[in-house]
C-alpha cells in the first residue's frame, strides 16, 4: 500500500509543479499585462485535488499510523478550492487581472507552505 500511496504523493507534486509552473510562465506577462489563466493551471489544481482525495482515502483505509491531521488537510482542501474557483472563473477570458493571477500563485505557495511546515 506505501507504493502506492507514493505513487499518488508523485502526482500531487507533478500537479502542484504544473500550477505553479503555469503562475511562473506568467509573471512576465504581468509586465505587459497579457495575464491569462492558462491550461496547466486548470489541469495541475485538478490533479492536486483528485491525487489529495486518492492519498487521504488510500491512507484511511491502510489504518496506519500516524493519524491523518484532518484540520491541516481541511485547510489545505479549502485553500485548492478557493485557487480553484478563481481558476474556473477566468479561465476563459483572454486576459485577466494581474490581481486574479497574483492571487492564484500566493495561494498555491500557501498550499505548499501548509504542507510542508504544518507538523
């Protein structure tokens, strides 16, 4: 069962790296302000919350120890959720504010931050 919970850990970084990724490659388009809400957003924050629900699910039914921290996870879904609604929203327009985006990469540093510092 640890294979396969790493297999799906793997996912989740490549989903996370592509949302990331997508929020990197348009900060320099903050400059000329030709901000759009790209494709390897959409799909990286939807890896990250299919890959998340998997593990969280995977690791209940494993029984192992220790215990999921149910308050950090809440958190960390709640934070995707919020990165994926500004996604869905714009993800149409042909340009949007650098604001939307802006708040798309904190966001998604939060999530890291969440999970790597919360003990």
């Amino acid at each position: 069962m640890d294979e396969l919970i790493n297999f799906f850990v793997a996912l989740h970084i490549i989903g996370i790296a592509a949302l990331l990724g997508g929020f990197l490659t348009q900060m320099s388009a903050m400059r000329t302000g030709d901000v759009r809400v790209v494709p390897a957003m959409t799909h990286g924050a939807l890896t990250m919350l299919a890959t998340g629900v998997i593990m969280v699910g995977l690791h209940d039914m494993d029984h192992s120890e220790p215990k999921l921290n149910m308050i950090k996870i809440g958190t960390k879904i709640a934070v995707l959720v919020v990165i994926l609604g500004l996604i869905w929203v714009n993800r149409e327009d042909a340009k949007v504010s650098k604001g939307v985006v802006g708040a798309i990469g904190g966001l998604t540093v939060v999530n890291i931050l969440i999970a790597t510092l919360w003990t």
